[in-house]
C-alpha cells in the first residue's frame, strides 16, 4: 500500500509571510487575510508583545507582557528599549547606557554587549527573543501552522548598520526575511493610500525610541519615496525621560546621590513617568507615584497635563525641525502635501497631534491603532511579495549618503541620501603614489565631509595593480543597492581586469561565523531550552500567586471556611515547594499552578465581596 503525505499546514506555511514591526516599546505580528491586513493574537490576547526582557536567576528569560510585570519587582534584571542599541558601537549609546540597569561592554568588532547574570548578550541576540515571542504569538492565532517567511519594519533613518542587526536578529530567530521596509512606507500601506491615482503623503511616525517623517509620492500605484528625515534618539522614551528629571531632582532632598545614579531605581523611575505619560494623554491631570520600601520612600508628584507639555515642548518641536527638513530635500511645500498619517504610540499624546495638525494645515490620519499601523502595512507588503493580486511598487529611499574615503581623509558620496533605491552608481579613482600596487577602499556612510565624522561600514582592498605613476591606473568603484537595501561594493582596475568587491559587513554587526554559531547553539538546545523555559514561566506564575495568595489570607481568612483554608495551606505548601525548585518536572509544575488557582477561588469571591461592601458602605441607594 502506498501512503501520500498529507502536507496541509506546511503548504499553507509556504503560501502567507507575516509582517513584524519590531518596536522599541512594543512589536506585534500581522497577516493579510480575506482581502485585508490582521492583527494576529491568540483568543482572548492583543497580541502586543512588549519588547522587554526579565532574565530571572534560573532558566530562560522571560520575553514580553511578563518581562514588562517583572521588571516592577526586579528591575535591576529587567531591559527594555534594545532596538536603540542595534547596530550602534559603545560611544554612540552613552547616553541610553545611563538608563540600562546592568554593566555594557563593546565586543571584538564593535558591537554593545549586556551583561546579566553572568552572561553577555549582543542587541541582536536580544531581538531575536522578542521576534521569536512575536513569532510564536502569531503561529499560535494561526492555529499552529509554522510561518517562517517575514517582512520587518525599520525606522526610515536606520542606517545600513542597523538594518544589518535587524537582519542578524531574524536570522538568529530562525526566520526569512523577505524584505526590510521603513515604518512610514509601512504605515501608509496600511491606510491604503496607494490606492489614490496620485498625491502626497507625509507620514509622521513617533514611537517609544525613534522619531521618523517621510514624505511620499503616490502615482498609479508606484509608492515612491521623496525624501526621509528623523532621529534615532527621540521618542517616547525621551518623554518619559523629561519627567523622570523632575522627579530625581525633586528626590535629591529625600535619598543620597548613589541612590540617584543607582540603574535599577532609574529603571523604577522609568516606569512610573510612562504610566503617568501615558494617563495625561486621557486625562488633565495625573500622579507619579514611586515607592522605595528598603529605603522607606513613598514619592507622589502631581502632574498637570499643561505642566508636561511645557516639558515636552522643545520634543516636539525637534519632531517638526525634521519635517521642515524633509520638506525641503522632496522640494514640496506644506501646502503640496495633501494627506498626513500619524504613526507610533507617541501621536496619542494630545500635544502632539495638535502641532502636526498646526504645521501641515490640515487634521491627520488617526482612525487606525497608532501602534498597530506599522504591522498591517508590513503584512500588505508580505502579501504582495508572496504574490499577492494588490499592485504596489515601493520604492525606498537610502536615509545617508554612502561613499568612500579620499586621500587626507575627505569623503566622496557615491550615492547621495534620499536616492531611490534599487539603485546604482560608478565613480572612478586612480592612485596616489608613484608605482602603487594596491588601493585600500573605506566606506562610510553620513553626511559630513571628513570620514572621521560618518560611520564606518567597512574595508576591503584592491590588490595586483601594475606598478605605474601615480595617478595613471583607472579604477572603476561601483556601489550597488538592491531592494533590500544591502550595499555591494565593487572595485575594477580597467587595464588589467582586476578586481574586488565586498557584500558590505556593518563594523557594528556580527559576523556570519557569530550568527551561525548562535543558530547552531539555538538548534542544538531548541528542545531542552523550550522545557526549561515552561518551566521557569509556570515557577514565575506559581509565585505571583503563592505572594497574592498570602497578602489574601491576611485580609479575608476570617471569611473562609476551614475546609477551604486546608485546601488553599496544602496548595500554599505545594506552590512554595516549587519555588524552591524541588519541582523541576513542567508537568507536575502545571498541576500545581492548576491546584492553587482552584484552591483559592473562594478567597479571590470573598476579597471582591469585602471590596464592594467598603465601597458601598455608608451610602444610600440613591448614591450607588
């Protein structure tokens, strides 16, 4: 008899790609699915997946909504806002380092390393948690069908470096990257405005770590890129930053200036300004609120929704700086651009949307999720480039100028910023010294004249030229971009045929011998990893409970039976015994998570009752 193989999952695996946007606060997956582009969440989730990571001291890291609860409790091990270390060198982030809670160091080839629990961790190692955690949220909403196909969304002034680490982190998550797209494109996509005949577009895009505009020209559907400008150190992090210096300086009367300087008690602080942030845009007013316990503080600041946006002023005026910059390089003038699109988490800020509807004349974009724009773009783009029936033609633009270093150290841009891309372009160089027989090429990338001042994106050399006067030898250097945005830098000696050339290896990315081995240590422990993982989420949940369980009992264990306070001390015993890692087995760590959630049903029942009773009490009827 002979046996077919049914392939059902993996042939609809091999038709969908998702789209990731991998955000500095949060990153969330998407799907085009039945004529339109889906947020994917399993039943009963958002789907967020906040990108921050818990590393607890035993087992995996905690990824996600769970890392975000952790980092209240033990901030000291707890990072957030990885994607503004990607693809930077030690020196570029100094002023991010101040706000990370554990030691950094720079690798051989120039790359940030976080130190914790004994262990260093590249930027890009770290993404690929968050993207892994994004992956699986998606996989699990599709029913469980393996997607490995992906298109990732970048900040539009990510330089070639950071785009690298991106694709370093996807390629260490075990994905295909079909393409790297900007935010803004993504965005713009997602509101469907390639469908207008044409037009153009500003896209505004304001997230936790980056700020971005991009503006945009839209012609019978070829999506085309005018021109980019922003800041990869501003967003909403820098908010949350303006009223943390508030508080420290409030607090310099209360505590001693290590404790000021002290990461986990900035990370603490942190925290408190973005949930204050995040209530002021609802709300006119709202605390801060820091509690210190071990150093016997309780910090309550009031603050008003004007006061805060004084703070934030000289922000958002930096935001629209870039817009006036951009404007400038598309050779538009605001009254050109016919549609604006708010982008990133940061817009709900009301002070925000109000200058940008000032700037341009005209109200913005804001009926879909700010935070989940970016996704549903990157999943349109997904879906055209599986082939999907939706004609769209993107055509990105390059966010710096790429070329090479001259003699005395001057720069020659070979590709100007904002040129189209795929593109390319052949300049020619010849020798500096009589009888040379090689040329070392630098590549940079920036906008400055002298090569000290760009970044560094690599080196290679021309060798076996004929020994000749200088200046004889004819060189043709030609840079090439593709779609995706990698850089191929080839050199040709025109009289003999020789030549060079170099798939541009950013200084601060890893190399593929250091991706490879990462894949090859993830492949190797995938499925003991995944155990322990399990494990170490069900012992972190059982003690969340076993802690609430026992502040429970002091406030209502008058009101149980004794029955139930023997059922809820023998799940108390089983959940500290697992804490104490006599229970390394998953399985039996399930049953004992499932054991002190039944056990302390009546308890959570008589807690709410004793809350609505204090709530209620001493009013009439006609109060409540």
């Amino acid at each position: 008899m002979g046996f077919i193989e049914l392939n059902v999952l993996n042939n609809a695996a091999q038709n969908v790609a998702l789209g990731i946007d991998l955000g500095t606060t949060n990153s969330l997956g998407a799907m085009w699915k039945d004529g339109r582009p889906i947020v994917l969440h399993p039943e009963g989730d958002s789907g967020y997946v906040p990108s921050a990571i818990h590393f607890p001291e035993k087992g995996m890291p905690a990824v996600g909504r769970r890392a975000r609860e952790l980092a209240l409790v033990d901030p000291a091990h707890t990072l957030f806002s990885i994607k503004r270390f990607m693809g930077r060198g030690l020196a570029e982030t100094r002023e991010d380092a101040a706000s990370v809670p554990c030691p950094l160091s720079e690798n051989e080839n120039g790359v940030v390393q976080f130190e914790m629990r004994g262990r260093k961790f590249t930027p890009q190692e770290l993404s690929a948690l968050i993207l892994m955690k994004v992956h699986d949220q998606a996989c699990k909403a599709l029913g469980g069908i393996e997607v490995t196909k992906v298109v990732i969304t970048v900040p539009a002034y990510f330089d070639e470096a950071q785009r690298q680490a991106t694709r370093d982190a996807a390629r260490i998550a075990g994905l295909d990257v079909l393409r790297i797209i900007n935010e803004p494109t993504a965005a713009s996509l997602a509101y469907g405005l390639d469908k207008r005949k044409q037009g153009n577009v500003a896209v505004y895009d304001l997230g936790g770590g980056t700020f971005d505009v991009s503006v945009l020209r839209i012609e019978e559907g070829v999506f085309q890129v005018l021109a980019t400008h922003g800041d990869t150190h501003l967003g909403g992090d820098d908010f949350d930053r303006a009223l943390v210096e508030v508080a420290r300086k409030e607090l310099s009367a209360l505590l001693a200036p290590n404790v000021l300087e002290d990461r986990a008690f900035l990370q603490s602080l942190r925290l408190a300004a973005e949930k204050c942030k995040i209530e002021l845009s609802n709300a006119p007013e709202a605390y801060m609120h820091l509690a210190m316990p071990e150093s016997g503080v309780q910090w309550r600041r009031n603050f008003t929704r004007g006061e805060a946006e004084a703070l934030w002023a000289p922000l958002i005026e930096r935001t629209l700086h870039s817009c006036q910059r951009a404007l400038a390089d598309a050779k538009l003038k605001v009254a050109q651009i016919d549609e604006v699109v708010l982008v990133g988490g940061s817009t709900r800020i009301p002070a925000v949307r109000e200058r940008v509807e000032r700037f341009f004349n005209r109200k913005p974009h804001v009926e879909l999720n700010p935070d989940e724009v970016v996704a549903l773009g990157a999943a349109v783009q997904a879906h055209v480039l599986m082939g999907g029936t939706r004609e769209v033609l993107l055509m990105d633009v390059t966010p710096l100028s790429l070329g090479l270093e001259t003699m005395g150290g001057a720069v020659a841009k070979i590709i100007n910023r904002n040129s189209t891309i795929p593109c390319q372009a052949t300049e020619g160089f010849t020798t500096y010294a009589d009888n040379q027989t090689g040329i070392e090429f630098h590549i940079v990338q920036g906008e400055r004249e002298l090569a000290k001042d760009c970044r560094t994106l690599g080196r290679f050399k021309l060798s076996g030229i004929p020994p000749m006067p200088a200046g004889m030898p004819k060189v043709a250097v030609r840079f090439h971009i593709d779609a995706n945005g990698m850089l191929t830098v080839t050199a040709k000696e025109e009289s003999t045929g020789k030549s060079a050339r170099i798939e541009v290896q950013p200084m601060n990315g890893l190399t593929d011998a250091q991706v490879e081995s990462m894949l090859n240590a993830a492949y190797r422990h995938a499925r003991d990893d995944f155990d322990a993982r399990r494990a170490a989420d069900l012992r972190t949940e059982i003690g969340v409970m076993v802690r609430a369980t026992e502040r429970g009992l002091g406030h209502a264990a008058g009101q149980l039976d004794r029955e139930t306070m023997l059922d809820i001390q023998d799940a108390l015993v089983a959940g500290r015994a697992a804490l104490e890692g006599a229970l390394p087995d998953a399985t039996t760590l399930q049953r004992v998570r499932d054991q002190l959630e039944r056990a302390t049903l009546p308890l959570a029942a008589a807690l709410m009752d004793s809350v609505a009773k204090a709530a209620l009490s001493g009013k009439k009827l006609s109060e409540v």
